[in-house]
C-alpha cells in the first residue's frame, strides 16, 4: 500500500529512556515538543530564500525577452525543438508546458505575501493530495532545492491502473511563487533533467503592481507569433480544496495551444 515516506529529520529518535523520570524531566520533554511545534509553525512561514541563479523577477533582468518566449505573467527560455502547450482554465490561461523530447517541464506562477514563502506549505498539501489517492512521495533535496518525487495513481490507455513518476519543484520570489511539475524521462531518471532544470531557473516572473491574493495565479497570454493548435484535451474535474494538493494536470481543464518552435 502506497503511503508518504518520511525524510530523515523526520524519523523518530531512538534511544533508551527511564519510564520512572522525575515530573521536572516531564516537563523538559512538554517544554521541548512545545518548541518543536514553534520551530514547525515558524518553518512554514519562511521568508523567501536568495535566488542566485533564479528563477528570476522582471526588476533583476535587463531584457527578459532576449531568448525568451514572452508569455506575459512569465517570460519562458526557448529550448530548440521545444513543443509549448499552453493551459487554459475557463477564459485564462494559467499554465504553459514545454515538451522537449522525451521529457516535459509544466509551469505555473502565483501571487504570494510579500514577507512569506509559499514553497514549504504547498509541498505539505501537494504531499497530502497524492498519499490521498494512494500515491508515495519522497521530499529530497534536489538540484532546485527542496522538491517532492512522487508516484501517482493514473489509469493506463487499456483501462488498467498504473503508476506515474512526477517531480514537484518550486521558488518563493519577491510577492510570487513559482510551481515546475516535471514529468517524463526528467522525473523517472532525474540525473537527466538538467536542460528542463536550466528552464526553469531562467524564467523570468513578471507579477505587476495589481493587487492579488496570495496563491491567485498569475495569468498568461499567448504569445503574438503562436501557431494554435487546438488539442482537445478532455476536461477535468477539479477536486475542492488547495489548488495545489491534487495530482499531475489537475488545472488542465481545457484545450491545450501549441506551438513548436
């Protein structure tokens, strides 16, 4: 049965103890799970982490357009025989995904609080959404940072259940958060990742001043010269809760638009 494993730090100690402990020992112990609990709220009110090698917001970049595709709330770096497909979700598009060969790199970006990261708790929902559907997940620290690989529960073309092998990334940015879901070969053999790795960190977020809610996305528009080829991709239906917690494509609701470049 597929369950969440834990990462070291969270393996409980072991150790021998003294079941006779005095009550000031007792209170020790209460005085440090309370801390702790402390330590574990202050954790996921992170403020965002330096970014030297990105990804990047629109004020840190002197000309984001240069061997980019503009995409409007995000700049994306073009790849040579890249396929991007972007997402849409009623009247907006709300995510873009590049398919370079045999491995594909989807991104979305939010609003975030200007003094808190996002990164810590959208992982802990991430993770609970996919041990829900009876899905592992292992957090590690990869090449990105703090990222989740998982294995979710999918239906195979003929009907019978499978396994998808996914990796959840992300950055906390100046009043934005950016998501990467790589799948395909990059995510079942991660050492080969690095092209949609560089991908990410070279995009480029582009916020505006508009006031938003936290973790509202940040919409995109097609770029001018796309060729839109309408996938007719079957609709979803978006479980109630975080928009994060769901499985691979759950805010592909929609027709895909492509456009090979």
């Amino acid at each position: 049965m597929f369950g969440r494993r834990r990462k070291k730090s969270e393996e409980p100690e072991t150790g021998t103890s003294d079941d006779f402990g005095s009550h000031g020992q007792e209170a020790e112990d209460a005085g440090s799970a309370d801390a702790v609990t402390d330590a574990e709220a202050t954790r996921v009110k992170l403020p965002p982490a330096p970014r030297p090698d990105g990804p990047w917001d629109v004020s840190e970049v002197s000309d984001p357009g240069s061997g980019r595709v503009d995409l409007g709330g995000i700049f994306v770096p073009g790849v040579e025989g890249m396929e991007l497909r972007v997402e849409v979700a009623g009247e907006s598009i709300v995510a873009a995904t590049l398919v370079v060969q045999d491995s594909a790199l989807q991104l979305q970006a939010f609003a975030a609080p200007k003094r808190e990261g996002l990164w810590e708790e959208v992982r802990e929902e991430i993770a609970t959404g996919i041990t829900k559907q009876g899905g592992v997940i292992d957090e590690v620290e990869g090449p990105l940072g703090w990222e989740l690989r998982a294995q979710v529960p999918v239906q195979l073309p003929d009907g019978t259940n499978g396994v998808q092998v996914v990796r959840f990334v992300g950055v906390d940015g100046p009043r934005w958060f950016l998501r990467g879901v790589i799948s395909g070969q990059g995510a079942v053999q991660p050492q080969t990742g690095g092209l949609l790795e560089q991908v990410f960190r070279d995009t480029v977020i582009v916020r505006g001043e508009s006031p938003m809610a936290p973790r509202d996305p940040i919409v995109l528009k097609l770029p001018e010269d796309a060729q839109m080829v309408p996938d007719g991709v079957q609709q979803e239906t978006v479980e109630e809760g975080s928009r994060f917690a769901g499985g691979l494509d759950k805010l592909q609701r929609g027709p895909e638009i492509t456009e090979v470049r």
